[in-house]
C-alpha cells in the first residue's frame, strides 16, 4: 500500500456483529479519493462473523484471534497497519459519504495529527441524536465554523467523543501506546485523553463523519458498569490530572462523578473512598461542593449507611 497524506488505514474491531459488520466494510468501500486499507480483526466472535466477512470477497486484511477485548483488537490491527493515518470503526457503526476524506483533508489543511468529527446517535428506535462536535468550541451566537484548530487541551476533545468518528496520525498512536488493553470499558475515553494530552493541537471538522448505531447487548454495555474497568480508568485519571490545564480539571471530574457514584452502588466502598478522596481536592479548588465526592472524607464504615444518589 502507497503511504501518502491520502491513505488511511481503517480498523475495524469485530465481536458478534455478523448483522451489522458488512455495512461498516461497505461504507469504507464507498469513500472516494483516498486509498483504504481495511483491517479487520475478530475477538472471538460466535456468530459467524468472520464468514461474513469472507463472503464480502472484499480487500480486507482478516485477523482472528481468541477473545481479548476491543482495545487488544483495535492494538492488533494498528500494528498491521501500513497508512500514516488510522481510522477505528466499530463493526456496528458506519461511514458518511466523504469522511474520510474529509478527516484527511482536516489534517492535512491544519498539519493536526488528531482529527475528531460529529457525528450522529442512532437510537434503537431509529430516533438520531446529532453531536455537533465543533460547536462545543464556539461561543453562544458565533458563525458555525467547519474546521477548527485547537491550540491547548480541551476537556471537550475528551469527553463524550466517539472513536468512529477519529482519525489518529500513526506515529501518534505509537507515542501512546495505543489503547489499553487492560480496560474492555472507558478505554476510548482513556485513549482520547492520553491523546489530547501528548497532542493538544487537535483538528476539529464540523463534517458528520459517522453514523454511531446503538445495538443491544453490546460488549461494551455488558462491561460499562463493571468496577474493575471503571477503577482502572479512574486511577490513570488522577494520576493525569497534574498535566491538564487548571480550568479544565472540573468538567474532567464532573464526568468521572457517575462512575464513582456506581462504584458506591456497586459496594466498592474502598475503591470509591480511595477515589473520591483523589476527587474531592480538584472539586474544591473549583469552589464546588458536591456531597457524594465529600462523602469521601468519612470512614469506609460509615459509608454503607449513606445511600447512593
């Protein structure tokens, strides 16, 4: 494969999707004006996903490897990679005509070696929720812009920000290891913050670049509000925390605050009191109060009496 500013390597991790996966190849196949290289890699499925990719007789690059998790699927179908860009499409979610593209042109335009665009929320009732991701950066009653440069971290290049809807520099992607094969959940919120932290200097297209379908029983809901995922996450977090920008701190705790709230519920007290306690100093430089962190500063006996909100 040519490696050229138009090339991309798209990864596509694969686990009990044989309904959806062909859509998502089929929607690379339709992007113009860039060469693809497609890479996809089944986690063990049981559903006779790999064979519908085989029966594509499409140029795919299948890999298949026993059950290790979205992040270790997404790692090894990076390291195959050959295009100085990367792309991630999950197996239920497809591309708009253009994105790639339009990813591409973003970096290449902006010299950014990350380019996040919006994109669009299918429900499982059809219903569309659009995320315009460039209007996160604009003030209220500015003109829409369509491409923007940022020139510092953002917590709102973090947050809420979906993989499918990225486009990572390959010489990026290396620099921080990758995803985390340790987390099979909050890796991509994981990963977004490692790389707005090594590279603040993100692109942000206002290009709807994907469509996020909701499935049911998706691996990464059974696994959402497991306490070992969400611990691990928490603790790199806060170990983060020193590198990110002072006012940007309380929009990154605010958002952890539904995880430690599960981990209460949950009945990990320790992990919530060790947590909380990390939580509750950035919360208070803030000047903001909030009374489950602050929970936190009494003894782990005391907390099984205080229910959870």
């Amino acid at each position: 494969m040519q490696s050229t500013s138009k090339a991309v390597s798209v990864i596509i991790p694969l686990f009990n999707k044989a309904g959806t996966v062909g859509r998502a190849i089929e929607s690379v196949l339709a992007q113009k004006h860039i060469v693809t290289e497609i890479i996809v890699v089944d986690d063990g499925s049981s559903d006779g996903s790999a064979a519908v990719v085989r029966s594509l007789n499409a140029p795919v690059i299948l890999v298949e490897q026993s059950n290790a998790g979205p992040s270790a699927a997404r790692n090894a179908g990076a390291i195959l990679a050959t295009a100085p860009f990367l792309t991630f499409l999950d197996a239920d979610d497809e591309y708009t005509h253009g994105a790639l593209d339009s990813m591409l042109e973003a970096a290449q335009t902006t010299g950014a070696r990350l380019v996040i665009g919006s994109f669009d929320y299918i429900g499982l009732d059809g219903s569309v929720t659009a995320e315009a991701i460039v209007d996160r950066f604009l003030d209220a009653g500015a003109d829409r812009a369509s491409l923007l440069r940022l020139s510092e971290f953002s917590a709102k290049s973090v947050i809420n920000v979906h993989i499918s809807s990225a486009c990572i520099g390959r010489d990026l992607y290396n620099r921080i290891g990758g995803f985390d094969e340790a987390l099979r959940s909050w890796e991509i919120t994981d990963f977004f913050l490692r790389l707005a932290l090594e590279h603040p200097g993100i692109a942000v297209t206002a290009k709807r670049v994907a469509l996020v379908h909701q499935t049911p029983h998706s691996a990464s809901t059974m696994t959402h509000g497991k306490s070992i995922y969400m611990t691990r996450y928490l603790e790199k977090l806060f170990d983060a925390m020193p590198r990110v920008p002072r006012g940007e701190r309380l929009a990154l705790i605010r958002a952890a605050k539904s995880m430690l709230t599960i981990l209460w519920s949950n009945g990990d007290r320790s992990a919530f009191h060790r947590l909380g306690r990390r939580a509750l100093p950035y919360m208070l430089q803030a000047r903001q109060f909030d009374k489950i962190i602050s929970c936190s500063l009494l003894p782990r006996w005391m907390l099984p009496k205080i229910p959870p909100r």
